[in-house]
C-alpha cells in the first residue's frame, strides 16, 4: 500500500465558551494513564455503562482552519472533563485556544460544566502551516457521563465556509467499516488513529466489492498515539466504490478511526460501522 499522507482539508470556527468554564491544565502526565472507570456508588439509581468514548480522532488548526470543541455534561450535577492533545506522532501538541487570552498554548485543558449544559472552546491560530493532531477527553471521576462534538471548519480568503463534524469515538474499535463513494466525483481518506501509549497496532485494510469479494487490500503499522490518514483514491487506484474494512491484526486494540469524502459541495465524514456487543447486565438490586 503506497504511504498515507494527511489531507489537506479541514477546519473549525472559533467560539466563546457557552456555559462553565475551560482553562489550561497544570498537568503533564497522559490522562491515557489513568485507572480504568470506578464503579457506581450505591448513591447511584442508574447503571452506568463502561467508560469507553474518550477521542476525537482528527482536529485541523492554522490560520484558515479552526476547531471549536463541545462538551456536553449527560449528568444532572456538575463535572469536570480533562482533554490531552496530541500530534500526529503521539507527542504532545500545545495548542492556542480562545480560552487562553495571553497564557501561552496548552495540551491540557480542564473544563468545568454545569449540569445538562454544554462548554465550548476553539482553536487560535495565525499560522500558515495546517497544525494536524486529536484529542484525548476524560471525567474526573471517569464514571461522569459527558459526550461532544469538534466542527473542524475552512475559512477561504474570500469568505466562503466549509466545515465538517465528529462526534467523541470509543477508544478502541478495533473492526469496522466504512464506504468509499464514487472515486470518480470523490476524494476519500481514511482516518486512522492507534491512541495506545506504549503498544503498536498492526491493522489490516482490504476493499470490497457490492458482491463482497475483495478486490483490493493493505497492512500498515500505527505506533502509539499515531494519527494517519490513508487516501483511498490512491490506495485503490483501480477501484471505482465500495466498502473498506478495517481488522486490527495483532498489537493494541486503542484504534478507532472514520472516513473523510472530499468534493466540490464540501466534506462529508463517514461514522465506523462496527459490529456492537451485547450491553452488559444491569446489577442485581
């Protein structure tokens, strides 16, 4: 499979903080580290389901390009949510957000969010060069349910806006699918991220066609917290459409990832379809 390259494609606008309130975080330690969700106190009347959507996998940020992040509180009290920000190589990324005002740029950033309510904020750029990374997002005390969006929009220098939408993912989807439409009329890239901080994930790609035979495939090696974008229209020159699939082969199971079409109306992002588990039972009263 020829070597992924990023899309230059992406961006978001920038917004003021709704509701609570977001700063930069003092920490320098992965929230990636930290123990797996606590169990429901006895205070608690709902189940809650495992802590599993933690990463927005794809965010763009320069001049032209910004992302405002939403974090939407699901509990009837306050929480707190903490994000990470990381490079395209498994780096901290610092980033200017609108919160910031003079303080410098930040890969951590605490929020603070009202009960039902939602908290925003966005990146700042002045740059040229397109800044590529994603983000990592957890609750103190990773059993307070919250969930998000990032719109990712492209301001051209003659006004006109273009924009695109994810949602927070699950962390680890280790199989899933997605389509590739129309390679004629439509540039489409595979956005995949290995968010694990020490392992590799080898991940096998292979197109299929409306009959389901496989006309096309791939491997590639993601290393921890490595963000790559697969172009299909060059990883599958000859294949007009179909479906792609993606099976993580051996190494970490933290890979989630989506696709993004490109054409003359905008961009359009393709959610994972993945294969969903029985819900875990309810405890006993």
């Amino acid at each position: 499979m020829k070597q992924p390259n990023v899309l230059p494609i992406l961006l978001i606008a920038t917004a003021c903080s709704m509701l609570g309130q977001t700063d930069s975080s003092s920490t320098t330690r992965s929230l990636r580290t930290r123990e797996a969700a606590h169990k429901p106190g006895v205070n608690r009347q709902l189940f809650v389901a495992p802590d599993v959507d933690h990463v927005f996998p794809y965010f763009l940020s320069s001049g032209t390009w910004t992302t405002t992040f939403y974090l939407t509180n699901l509990e009837d009290r306050e929480i707190t949510v903490g994000c990470e920000f990381v490079g395209t190589g498994g780096e901290a990324k610092p980033i200017k957000f609108s919160f910031s005002g003079t303080q410098d740029p930040t890969a951590f950033t605490t929020s603070t969010i009202s009960k039902f309510a939602t908290e925003s904020f966005s990146t700042v750029s002045t740059a040229t060069a397109l800044t590529t990374a994603w983000a990592y997002c957890s609750s103190e005390p990773r059993t307070d349910r919250f969930s998000g969006y990032a719109i990712v929009r492209n301001t051209t220098a003659a006004g006109a806006v273009r924009e695109f939408v994810t949602t927070l993912h699950p962390e680890s989807e280790p199989t899933f699918s997605v389509l590739f439409l129309d390679s004629a009329a439509n540039s489409t890239g595979l956005v995949l991220l290995n968010s694990a901080l020490e392992e590799d994930s080898s991940v096998a790609i292979s197109m299929l066609d409306r009959q389901g035979k496989t006309v096309g495939n791939g491997t590639l090696v993601l290393k921890p917290g490595n963000l790559r974008v697969v172009v299909l229209n060059d990883a599958f020159k000859e294949v007009k459409s179909g479906t792609v699939r993606v099976v993580v082969a051996e190494g970490s199971k933290m890979v989630t990832g989506f696709a993004l079409r490109t054409n003359a109306a905008g961009y359009t992002v393709l959610t994972p379809l993945t294969p969903k588990e029985a819900p875990p039972a309810a405890p006993p009263n």
